[in-house]
C-alpha cells in the first residue's frame, strides 16, 4: 500500500463530482499532466456513481495505468497495487494467517496453564491475519473515511483461479474468511475505487468477471489528442520540439515494417528526455541518438534506421493541419 500524503488535503471525487460536476473531476486530473478523453471522462463518472470496479482495456502504452494512478495522485487517496503476474495467492489477493506467530501464541498460552482447545482457538484473530492488497483495501474503506484506490494492473495475467477468489469481494464489498468472519464494506457507497487495467492479450477475463464491472476501452489518443497531452505532460518542451515531435511519432507510425509502433508512452518519454536536456529543436541527429526511445525490436530498429531519411522529410514538411493544432495550444497556454 502506497500511503497519502498527510500534509495535502484528500479529495473525495464522489463527493466532488456530485458538488461541482464531472468536469471538475477532468480539471483536477489536469493538473497532474493527465488529459483525459470525453468518453473516459463519462464512465469514469459512472463507476464513481456506482461504486463498482471499473475494467479498462486498450493497446500499452495508451494512458491506463497514468490514468488511475493520477486520479490517486490528484485526489491524495491512499493507493492499493495488485500487480497481475502468473503465481497470484489467496494470501497475495485476500488474506493468509501467519502461522509462526499463531504456532508460538498456542504454545505460550497452554504454558501459562490455558487449555489447549481454547488456545488454539485464539489463533483465529485479527492479530495473525494477514491481508492480501485486495481485500486490505476493502478493510480500509470500511475503517476510514478515505476511499483509497485500488488498482489491479496487467490484470490479464492472473489465473482463472486468482479471478474466482476476486468475485465475492467485487460483487458484494466483503470477503468470508473461514474461522473468522467477514472483511470489507458493504455499504456500496464507501467501497474503494477499484480499477482493473487489461491490455487483453495474455487472458481472457471470464464472464462472471466481467459482469461485475463497468467496461471501457481505452483507445489509443487521435494525433490531435496526443499533441494535447504532450503539451501537458511536458510544459517545458519548446514550441518547435513539440511540433516535430507530433509530426515524427505520425511519421514512424506510418512506415511499414514496424511492428511495434511507438505509443504515447514513447513520446512523451523522449520529449521529455529531450526538454530536459536542454534541446531546443529536433533533429535527425537526435533522433538517431535516441532510436532505443522508439524501437522495441531488433527488427523494428534496422526498418526505422533504414528510414530515417524518409522520417526527417515528413518532420520538416509543413503540415498545415498540425501546425494549427499546435498553434492552438500555444495560445490556450499564454
């Protein structure tokens, strides 16, 4: 569990989006660097109205994670992180008993003449439980008044088994834990924002999963939205980087040969490698220095090496469209 800062206010964005409206829940990702889309922004509202988990799946790269790790970030809500990996346990997800200290508590109590029936069944307490990040962030939603975030990523790599133990604590906001009882919120109103990002390529998520949730997909941005947010994500980039940098990232995508096109991740890393040192403009020198920013294969390297003149003449090109775009961001700002 990563905690909030107890020196920034927290944000209930329940509560904020019924006082001030759901755009007031996009200004407040907006100053994270997080531009969110219209139709995200949408059901982003329904699953906080709701209280149910919210099912996010697109291409990598496309904004998910950055999307509810900056609701978390914006809000100063504690975050829970499941990170979705073949080998997931109960204890890792709900709970698990920590039998050494449970082993030492009988023998210690039958020593100081207590029988061991009603020692061993002392054991069974809060005080050997051990929460898995699921269900730890169902249990401090019920004992807080913050909502924490949960955030299960890459949640295609679980096992179907992993999904099974998931489905009473989605459905109902509490787990049954067998020789103790119940952990979690019924109160549907106060559960967690629970946020389940898929790039749906290694598992199929099964049907009573999905029933369970609010489902969206999380397109990759238009050219357009993507000048957007590499305006936000990196404020310090010139004028003249960013504008080349829009018309780059759409000229790599374009070249056959590529299998692994660059994402928004791609460009907002480089530019911001490349703000950050110091460059003004880009060009095709610097874009050969830092193909490892864009190439994700040996294959995809020699293609984009072997094009790169091809690339520098679309970069340099005028594009009316593009540069109207940009021009309109440069004036939103001033």
């Amino acid at each position: 569990m990563q905690a909030n800062d107890p020196n920034l206010p927290v944000i209930n964005p329940r509560i904020l989006m019924v006082e001030n409206g759901v755009q007031a829940i996009a200004d407040l990702l907006h100053t994270t660097g997080y531009v969110i889309q219209r139709g995200m922004l949408r059901d982003l509202s329904h699953v906080l109205r709701s209280g149910l988990p919210w099912l996010i799946e697109g291409p990598r790269g496309g904004g998910k994670t950055a999307l509810a790790e900056s609701l978390a970030e914006a809000c100063n809500l504690p975050v829970f992180y499941l990170q979705g990996m073949e080998g997931l346990t109960l204890a890792d997800v709900l709970y698990g008993w920590d039998s050494e200290a449970q082993t030492q508590s009988v023998r210690q109590a039958v020593a100081m003449g207590q029988g061991f029936d009603e020692a061993r069944a002392g054991q069974w307490t809060r005080e050997f439980l051990i929460l898995g990040e699921a269900l730890a962030a169902y249990e401090r939603a019920a004992q807080d008044h913050v909502i924490p975030i949960l955030i299960c990523d890459e949640f295609d790599k679980v096992s179907e088994k992993i999904e099974d133990m998931l489905l009473q604590l989605f459905a109902r906001g509490y787990a049954h834990i067998p020789r103790y009882g119940e952990i979690g919120m019924r109160d549907q109103a106060r559960w967690p924002v629970v946020i389940l990002l898929s790039n749906d390529q290694r598992h199929d998520l099964s049907s009573p999963m999905r029933s369970r949730c609010l489902y969206s997909w999380l397109p990759a941005p238009t050219l357009r939205e993507e000048a957007g947010i590499l305006r936000t994500r990196c404020p310090q980039a010139p004028r003249l980087m960013l504008l080349k940098m829009v018309k780059l990232i759409n000229a790599i995508r374009g070249l056959p040969g590529i299998v692994d096109k660059p994402g928004l991740r791609e460009s907002i890393t480089l530019m911001r490698t490349l703000a950050n040192a110091g460059h003004q403009d880009l060009s095709i020198h610097e874009i050969e220095s830092h193909l490892c920013f864009l190439a994700k294969r040996h294959l995809d390297l020699e293609n984009l090496r072997k094009s790169l003149a091809r690339v520098e003449a679309i970069m340099e090109a005028p594009n009316v469209e593009i540069d109207a775009w940009i021009g309109e961001l440069e004036e939103n700002t001033v």
